[in-house]
C-alpha cells in the first residue's frame, strides 16, 4: 500500500471516530447542597433523563455542594456563560431585585399548596427578569418550611438577643437585627464548619439543611415555626440553549418539567422525615410557644412591610394575585 493511501485510511478512521465524541456536548450545572440532599439527587434524575431523551447527545454534569461555585456566584456564571446551567436559592439575590426574594417573606405562604399558589403568580415575572439577565428559567423546586435551630430554649424572641445568628438573604440577615442577634452571612456548604468553630450558634433553615449540617452536633434545639417555604430554581444559559437543535431544546424543557414535579414531590414527602431525624439524633423538636409566635408574627408584619415598600407596584400586584388565588380554595 502507497504511503498516501495509508495516511488517507488513517485520517478517514481517525475522522470516524472523533465524529461520536463531536456530536456530544457536554454541560456543568452547579448547584450549592450536598449530592445526597433532595435537591442534588432530583438535578442528577434530571440530567439522566436529558442523556436519556438525547441518546447521550446533551450530558449534563452536576456540580453538587457547591464544589464548582459558591451559592451566590452560580447565578452570575451561567449569565456570564462560565457554567451553562444552574441552580440556585432565588432569595439569594433579592437584594438584586426584591421580586427574587418574594418567597421568603415571613407567613406569607406557610404550606406547600401555597408555595405553589404563590410561584404559580410570581413565575411569570421571575421569568421575564431572568430572560433580559440572558437566563431562560427552567423550573422551581421547594425546600421544606423554616424553623429556629439554637443551643438553648426559646421562649420568646427576647432570649433570641446576643445569638450569633446564621444569616444566608435578606430576611434572615433582618431577623437577627430585629431581635438583636449577631448577623453572620454563611452558605449552606460553609454551615457545619461554621457550627462546629461556633462562628454561629443559631440559625433559621428547614430540616434538610439541619440534616444536611448535623446540626445535633452543636445544638439542641429546633423549632418548628413554618415561617415559610423558600425556592430553589435552576436555569439555563439563554445563548446555550438557543444554540441546541429543537429535539435537544425540547428534551430539556420536558425533563425539566417532570423534574420540577419530581422536587415537590420529593419535598413533600420527605419534610416529615428531616424532623424525625433530627429528634432521633437527640434534638428537641417542637412548636414555638405562644409568646415566641406572636413575636415572630409581629417580624414579619415589619418585613412584609418592608419588602412591598421595596417591591413596589409590581410587588404589590403579586401579592395581592397571590391572596386572591389563595382564597379560590
């Protein structure tokens, strides 16, 4: 054989071979909580059933416990293109815009029927910011409702005073103002060291986070206050997203929807089960008493408050959206 025909047969096989691995495009998807938390466990589900739509076309590599960026940078990469998708604590980034942080306002939507109730009025215009921010929104999933974690007995929200008070938005950043605890911003990955060095002794989470933090290891106490249900959403880079075929496109957005599905779910039934753990695990599991839910409910009058002065107009016919859907059942 001729020296060119040999190399002609040898570029044609080398040609053949990388066509497979050129027709894969492979994606990062960071994400802030642990690989065993609801939330990473339901983005893995998702990414398989996106392999699985696109015969291995679109892979998706999930980044859990923020191991590619911290918590508040995802959002920023994936507008920037640094990662392709993501997901992220909306409420993170209400100081951005206060629309982001309408979930986490105190006893507005306390169960999950009104978590959803409430996305339901507030997606549309969660969509349209993100789209002008070069974000396509993809879909929302809830964490379990809110409660106090502390080394000591609450009462009322007097004792709260000197805490050293985990803060992770504005809410939570406001609350320990409010009843004149120590405000530390700490992320979720950060929480079990900053337990542990006692950088904080208190914090306001849900059951999963408790879990996810070992929280029994350094206190003692979780009360179970329901203040509210916070959201996390993933997105895809709009440009990324535009430039996969339409098949691809679809595959993502049907995935994403049986996945958003899948995360209520999954919440729903597995909120019961974090408070199970953490009394198994020695902690003190109840409700607030009287004197400390009649002080929490006068915070949050205040945040409300405070938020629709922030959010304004648009806030405002939101809520009010929400209430009346609220009152339909």
């Amino acid at each position: 054989m001729k020296p060119f025909t040999r190399l002609a047969i040898g570029l044609a096989g080398a040609l053949a071979l990388a066509m497979p691995a050129a027709a894969q495009t492979k994606w990062n998807l960071p994400a802030a909580y642990p690989a065993d938390n609801p939330h990473s466990e339901n983005l893995v589900l998702f990414a398989k059933d996106v392999a699985e739509a696109t015969g291995g076309k679109l892979q998706i590599q999930v980044h859990a416990n923020a191991s590619l960026f911290k918590a508040p940078e995802i959002k920023r990469a994936v507008q920037t293109g640094q990662a392709q998708m993501g997901e992220v604590l909306i409420s993170l980034h209400e100081n951005e815009d206060p629309i982001y942080g309408l979930d986490v306002v105190p006893f507005l939507a306390t169960s999950f029927e009104q978590s959803k109730k409430l996305w339901e009025v507030q997606k549309p215009v969660i969509e349209k910011k993100l789209d002008a921010q070069g974000i396509k929104l993809l879909m929302a999933v809830p964490w379990a409702p809110q409660g106090i974690y502390t080394k000591k007995e609450l009462n009322s929200i007097e004792d709260m005073k000197g805490l050293k008070w985990r803060a992770y938005n504005v809410g939570t950043t406001r609350i320990g103002q409010l009843v004149g605890a120590q405000a530390v911003t700490i992320q979720a990955a950060e929480l079990p060291q900053a337990l542990a060095t006692g950088v904080v002794n208190s914090f306001m989470s849900s059951g999963g986070t408790g879990y996810d933090s070992k929280a029994w290891e350094t206190l003692t106490h979780f009360y179970d206050t329901q203040a509210w249900i916070p959201k996390d959403v993933t997105f895809v880079n709009k440009a990324a997203f535009e430039s996969l075929d339409k098949p691809t496109q679809e595959a993502i957005l049907k995935a994403a929807k049986v996945a958003e599905e899948r995360g209520w779910k999954m919440w729903q039934e597995k909120a019961g089960w974090y408070l199970e753990q953490l009394k198994a695990k020695g902690m003190k599991v109840q409700p607030p008493s009287p004197e400390l839910a009649a002080g929490f409910r006068k915070i949050g009058e205040e945040l409300t408050a405070d938020w629709l002065k922030k959010a304004g107009a648009e806030g405002q016919a939101i809520v009010e959206a929400y209430k009346k859907a609220a009152a339909t059942n």
